[in-house]
C-alpha cells in the first residue's frame, strides 16, 4: 500500500493512502458539523438552525460509513465503526419522534469537538495544545456530560413510562446509543 511521505507539513505522520482520504474527510466535516451544532445550540428555537444540524450529522455519518464501506483498510476494524454508526444513526433519530429528545442530542453532539482531537492528536505529533484540548474536551465530554445525558435520558423514559404507561418516543432507550 502506497504511504504518503511528502505530506505538507513535518508535524504529519506517515500513513496509507485510503486512511488518509478518510482523516481529510472527518478534519474538514467534524469541525462543520460542530460549529452548526453549537449555533443551534445557541438559539434551540430556531428551527432552521436545528433541521441544519439534524442533516449535517445523518449526513456527515451517512458519508463516513460509506466511505468505510467502500475502503474497509481505512480504520482497524470496519465492522465496529459500521455497527456504531447504525447504532449512533437510529438514535439519532429518536429525535423525529420525540422533539424532548432534541437538546440531549444535540448535547451528546458536542462529542464530535473530541473526536476531531482525537484524530489530530493521532495523525499530528509534538502538539502539546493538541493533546491539551484533547484530554480537556475529553474529560468535559466524555466523563461529566454523557453520565448526566445518559440519567437525564433515563429519568425521561422513566416519566413518560409511569406517567402515560408508554414512551411516548416508541424506543428511548436507543437514546442513549449517541453516547457510545
């Protein structure tokens, strides 16, 4: 497999090809799809604001699992990252269903900011501000904000069981499928 040696900048890593077409895609799309995330996050009643969310990441994840569907060798194990983008894609969606599902989505969203620092931290090295913001978005993500999501999510599925006798989003518990 062809390794790409004379990339642009020294702070690269050397890697395969089809794995670097991947590392463009998700450098450029995660960072756009964050910045539309946070706007809605800004103003939740704007609702062109959230259907521009909602499409930017069913379609950032629609592309990347094609992508990894056409080039398999571009991650370690193809299957895990397809079984979790099917997953992370019906969760999603819960939303449709139930707009009290809108804000802890777009919350647990705010995870693609640690994501992109985890693939830069992979592929840049000697970024000490790389690794900072990692395992600082990491922390605040990952640690404090999923646990609360994940609670708050239940005691929601739980109100809505005891008070009405069903979920009035059909299948909540795939909810918490965004926080994988």
């Amino acid at each position: 497999m062809k390794h790409l040696t004379n990339l642009p900048s020294p702070f690269f890593v050397s890697f395969p090809a089809t794995l670097f077409a991947r590392i463009r895609f998700n450098m450029i799309f995660l960072p756009l799809v964050s910045v539309v995330n946070v706007l809605h996050l800004l103003d939740p009643t704007d609702e062109w604001r959230y259907w521009l969310m909602f499409q930017a990441f069913l379609g950032y994840i629609v592309l990347d699992s094609f992508i990894v569907f056409l080039k398999p060798n571009c991650v370690g194990s193809p299957k895990t990252i397809q079984i979790h983008h099917i997953v992370t894609t019906g969760g999603w969606c819960m939303q449709l269903f139930d707009q009290e599902l809108r804000k802890p989505s777009a919350l647990a969203l705010l995870v693609e900011i640690n994501t992109w620092f985890k693939i830069s931290k992979r592929y840049l090295h000697d970024s000490m501000l790389i690794d900072a913001f990692f395992y600082l978005t990491w922390f605040v993500l990952r640690v404090m904000l999923y646990p609360y999501l994940v609670i708050q999510t239940g005691r929601y599925f739980v109100s809505s069981v005891y008070t009405s006798g069903v979920s009035s989003s059909g299948l909540p518990l795939i909810n918490f499928s965004i926080c994988l």
